[in-house]
C-alpha cells in the first residue's frame, strides 16, 4: 500500500501545466475539465505563490469547459468544442493550449482531433494530456515544455554561438521564479550571452519559437525539466548541462564554473565576472560583521523544501553565512536514482558541514525528524536541543516553529504570508535579499 502524502508542497500536473502557460507571454489556457478544477487550482496557484498569480485571462478569469454530470455520461467534446470556438472570439492571444483534467481523460474524450480542427487557423492551437493523475506541479511543468518544443519551436539549422536557453525553475511552484530568472539571465549576459529564459520579464513568445537557434540548454535543476531537454536534444540537436540552482557566493561560482567550462568562456571574462560579483557581495555583507558578532546571529537551522531550492539554501547557511543548517528534509516524490543524484549536492562544503539530508513527503514526520536530531528535554538539566534555532521552509512550518519557538522564514511553496513580486534570492544578488530578510526576522522582536 502506497503512502499517503499530508499537506503536499506542489499541486497535480494540471496545475503545474496551468501554472507554467499561465505565465508564458500571450500564451492563454483552455482547461477542459470540472469547474472545482479550475476554481481551487486558481486559489492555489495564487494563494500559495505570494499572492501575484492571476493576471489576463487566468486566476478567475481563466478560459474552462466546466464539464458537469451531462459531459461526464455523454462526452464532453462538444462542450470543449464551443469552449475553444468563444475562446477565440473573447480572447486575445497568439497561442492557444488546450490542457486536460482527470474527468475528460478517463471518458476518453479526443482532445488532440478538437485541436487538428483548427490547424489552419491563424493562431495555432496546442493540446497535452495533463490530467491530475500524471503526477504534480513538476510533472506538468515537464508535459507543458516538451509539447511546446516538439510542437511549437520551430527547426534551425544554424546555430547562434551567443545564445543560451534557461530553464529549471518552476514558475509559481518556485514563488521568486520571476526574480531568479532576471538575476540569472543577468549573470549570464555578463558573460556575454543573450539567454532566454520563455518565463518572465522581457521575454516574448518569438523567443520561444526561435529557441532552436541556441548553442546550449542550462537546466538549472537535477531534477526538473530533465525530460523536456531530451526532447529539445532528440527534436532540434540542441545539448544540454544541468546545473545546481544556485544562491550566495560558493553556489554561484559553480554555476558560473560549469556554465563557463561548457560553453568554454576564456577564463579572464569568467574570473572578472566572479571577482566583481564577490567585491560587491561581500561588501555589503561585512557591514553586518559587528551585528552578527555583538548580537550572536549565528544558528542552528533546519531547512525544508524541493530539490531545488534546500540544497541551494544549505549551502548559502553553511558557507555564506557560518550557520549549522544540520538537517534537511526534501519534499519532493523522487526516483531512488534522483535521490541519489540530489544528495551530491549536499557534499564538499567549504565549511565542512555535513548535513543530515532526509526524503520525507509528509509533513507530520518532520517534527519527528527534528525531535530524532534535536531530542527535547526529558527533565535534564542540560541537553543538546534546537537552541539557537532557525527554520527555512513554507507556510506549512509555521506551527512547527512555535511549537519549537524558534524564528521561520517562509522561502519554499506554498508561501502564504508573504507577498511576492520580483524578488529574488538567486545568485549574489539574491542571496544578499536573502540574508536581509533572514536577520530581519531575528531582530524583528528586538
């Protein structure tokens, strides 16, 4: 019998598929599914990722067949059928995404035939099966990018030596993804690349059809968008590297070290672009050397998140900061083979810090994990407990840190008391937001 997953951290592959088209620019989704799917997905989608995820026809205006009883015995095609037909009367878009839930899937209703009817229209229509059932957020996220680079990006013989495309990072399941795309795009065009990133500011949807016309894909994840590179690899011969996403000094200087050895950067422009980012990083963080010292900064931390984000977070606490962030706990539903391919990125600090890396779904197990790690005081005068302690994770270890009255800083989804808009916690840039808001909340009760 499978375990059951409490409170999880990423919604299912509709939603990641909504998620990820939602936020490509004049990309508009047409969800054929119940009404419950696409009201409580908005609520997620918002209410989880800071608060800034509706916008032109998404959140509640967002384009749905609202299949009810009747569709469900009869078939939904029809009502699909004239879904999209009013779509693109209402609806101003250059591309339009049909995406699936549970329901039509298991009717079997012919979403692609519905689609093929409007191939000579001049906007193109796209379809995927993203019903619930495939999987999570990331899984939809994967389904989306590997339909538009199959179906959309258009083939290119020639190659621009100059041009990187980026990806990796989850829209809305990662609530800063649109300040870490800008910083990371940032440090790259400091290299001397133009990157497209498809997802956030600056980008159009030309960059994404032309995206064939790259040297190299950057996954900046070990786990995520995997699937969607081998496609673009096998459809358009574009390689790729996957890359540790990256926050603070250590972490951003292996990004920029892999990233720069695949596209063989000469070393001088690598090293003047570590060495300046390093000046003006450190050089704001040593105005806080007095106040970390005087006030005692230093903590023990438990960090809970994906993939993605804890290894990147551990690294910045124990080599940036000079924290013991002892234990880790990784949300994500991983392969045995991407658990073993995640925890490399827990090794070779340059603090020699050796975290405890935990893969647990469900959230009721990570007090147990801490209590294993920290035992609490059983009436002894003296114990090693969680003290002076700090916990990086969502909204979800809210309690949790009061029960263990330690401060929390809300940094993985779902983040629920914070509102997000172009902050980042990316590179040195980000790690620098990071550091502000971390001690801002040590001090906060001063």
């Amino acid at each position: 019998m499978s375990k059951f997953i409490d409170r999880p951290r990423y919604l299912c592959a509709l939603g990641g598929a909504l998620g990820t088209l939602k936020n490509l620019p004049r990309v508009i989704p047409i969800l054929h599914a119940a009404a419950g799917c696409g009201g409580n997905l908005s609520g997620a989608l918002n209410n989880g990722a800071g608060y800034v995820e509706s916008g032109y026809c998404s959140g509640q205006l967002l384009s749905s067949s609202n299949v009810y009883e009747k569709d469900i015995v009869f078939g939904g095609e029809d009502r699909l059928r004239e879904q999209v037909e009013n779509t693109l009367k209402i609806m101003d878009g250059d591309l339009y995404f049909i995406i699936t839930g549970c329901m039509v899937e298991m009717i079997g209703d012919d979403v692609r035939s519905i689609a093929r009817e409007y191939q000579d229209h001049e906007k193109k229509i796209l379809t995927a099966e993203t019903g619930g059932f495939h999987g999570n957020s990331f899984q939809g996220y994967e389904i989306v990018l590997k339909t538009l680079f199959r179906d959309f990006v258009e083939e290119k013989l020639v190659k621009e030596a100059h041009l990187v495309n980026l990806w990796g990072i989850v829209p809305v399941q990662d609530v800063f993804w649109r300040g870490n795309l800008a910083v990371l795009k940032n440090l790259m065009q400091k290299l001397g690349y133009q990157v497209n990133t498809f997802f956030g500011e600056g980008e159009t949807l030309d960059n994404l059809k032309n995206a064939a016309s790259a040297a190299l894909n950057i996954v900046v994840s070990h786990t995520f968008g995997l699937e969607a590179a081998d496609v673009f690899q096998e459809v358009h011969g574009v390689p790729y590297i996957t890359v540790p996403f990256p926050i603070g000094d250590h972490g951003t200087e292996i990004f920029l070290q892999t990233v720069g050895k695949a596209l063989e950067v000469e070393n001088s422009v690598l090293d003047k672009v570590i060495r300046e980012e390093k000046a003006r990083y450190y050089g704001y963080l040593s105005s806080l050397a007095d106040a970390y010292n005087d006030l005692d900064l230093q903590r023990y931390a438990v960090v809970i998140g994906d993939a993605n984000y804890t290894q990147a977070l551990t690294r910045f606490l124990a080599d940036d900061l000079g924290w013991l962030p002892e234990l880790v706990i990784v949300t994500d539903i991983l392969r045995e083979e991407q658990q073993e391919k995640v925890k490399g990125n827990f090794t070779n600090y340059r603090s020699g810090l050796k975290p405890e890396v935990i893969f647990d779904t469900d959230a009721t197990n990570i007090k147990y994990h801490m209590n294993k790690h920290w035992p609490q005081s059983a009436g002894q005068k003296y114990y090693d407990g969680f003290n002076p302690g700090f916990i990086i994770g969502s909204t979800f270890e809210r309690d949790l840190a009061d029960s263990f009255a330690v401060p929390q800083l809300t940094v993985t989804y779902p983040i629920s008391n914070r509102v997000v808009l172009d902050r980042s916690y990316a590179g040195y840039q980000g790690a620098l937001r990071l550091t502000e808001d971390i001690f801002s909340t040590l001090v906060g009760t001063r």
